[in-house]
C-alpha cells in the first residue's frame, strides 16, 4: 500500500519550544529526524536559524518541553541540536508510536510548526484526528493525499527551498549545458555561494527521501 499523507499545522501555544521561539527573534526551526519510542520519549535531531542566535542555548535551558540538549554542529551560523521533547508531545507520539507514522518534514516558527507526516492508511489519521480531539489538542489539516495518487503536495520543501529550485529550473541550471551558475542564483537571491550549495543539497535530498526512497520502501530511513 502507498500510505497516506497528510500535512498539518500546529500553533506554537501547541507544541514544544515555545518559549525558545519567542526568546529568539526570527527563529526558524527545521527537524533533519525524529524518533519515538514507546515510553513517550521523542529525540529529534533539529537545525536552527535567526538573525541572530545569541543567547538561544540559555533559551533552551530554561524552556520546560524540552531536555538533555546537546549540540552537534555549528554551520555557518546555523545549529544542530539533538535534544528530547518532554511536554506537548502526546499527539506526535500518537502519530508515531501507536499509529506508525513517519515524519517526513518538519519546520517551525513563530507563526507555528508545520508537519508533513506519512501514515499506513487512511484509518490511522482519523484515529490520530479522534485522539486528538478527544484530548483538546488542536491543529489544522491543511492538506490529505494518498502517495498512490502520484505523490502531490512540497515533498517536504521548505518555502526557500521550493522557490529556490523553480528560480534555478526557470533560469537554467539544470540545462546541459547550464544557462546559469551557482554564482548568478546566488546574486539573484541575494545569499553567499556556500548558504545557496547548502541550500540546493537539503532541497535535492528531500526530494530523493520523499519520492525515490518512499515509493521504493515505504518508509525513508532518517
């Protein structure tokens, strides 16, 4: 079976981190994996961008749904963080665990947290949509497709990461030969040659993870 896919909103009020959100002005957050087991307990692996990132670790020492955070990695002013998600969990270990869903992306902000999750079928979202409802936890579904229907939907893009693939496709860059170069894209975005190759290499591995491997195994591995 192709498994369902559906892509939904939760407010920050919602979930977790929300007090590192709005400690940190323009925060964004993007999820590179997520796990979950069956005592509650969900690790996510989680890069983090601002303006300006000072002051972000006292943030998440002091926010109370998260713990045992570690970073990783400091790229360019963008962190990694491995960390564990104790509070406003309960609906993403729903997914995870007693539905076996997987999450294939994952960014948040202040505006709020955007998931795109796969599940085995239809069924196990109405069941995660009961629970939820029944445990008065809100979110918004904005989309639901079958992947067997030919896998609409962002493919777990960022809105970034989706712009800057259409202006490379429309001004060439995939032509052979190429049209343009990672230096003109980079002038027309207005960001450094190193933050654009970083940025097409995330777009191009999520589309790999989320049409090559999922419809050859199901489920991408991380």
């Amino acid at each position: 079976m192709g498994g369902t896919v559906a892509e939904i909103e939760l407010s920050p009020a919602e979930f977790v981190l929300e007090e590192t959100i709005e400690a940190v002005d323009g925060l964004e957050c993007e999820v590179e994996r997520v796990v979950a087991n069956a005592d509650g307990e969900v690790m996510p692996f989680l890069w983090v961008d601002a303006p300006d990132l000072e002051g972000i670790d006292e943030a998440l020492e002091g926010d109370e749904t998260v713990d045992n955070v570690e970073l990783l990695a400091d790229v360019d002013g963008e962190r990694l963080y491995r960390m564990g998600w104790v509070r406003r969990v309960d609906a993403l270990v729903q997914m995870l665990v007693e539905e076996e869903g997987t999450v294939l992306s994952a960014v948040g902000d202040a505006d709020g947290w955007q998931f795109r999750l796969l599940f085995p079928d239809r069924d196990s979202l109405s069941r995660t949509n009961d629970y939820c409802r029944s445990n008065g936890i809100r979110f918004q579904l904005h989309s639901i497709y079958s992947l067997e229907e030919g896998r609409q939907g962002r493919f777990g893009l960022t809105d970034d990461q989706q712009d800057t693939l259409e202006i490379a496709f429309e001004r060439g860059y995939y032509e052979i030969p190429r049209e343009a170069d990672m230096m003109a894209l980079a002038d027309e975005l207005d960001i450094s040659h190193q933050a654009l190759s970083e940025r097409l290499r995330r777009a191009h591995r999520s589309l790999v993870q989320n049409t090559v491997v999922i419809g050859r195994e199901g489920r991408p591995d991380g």
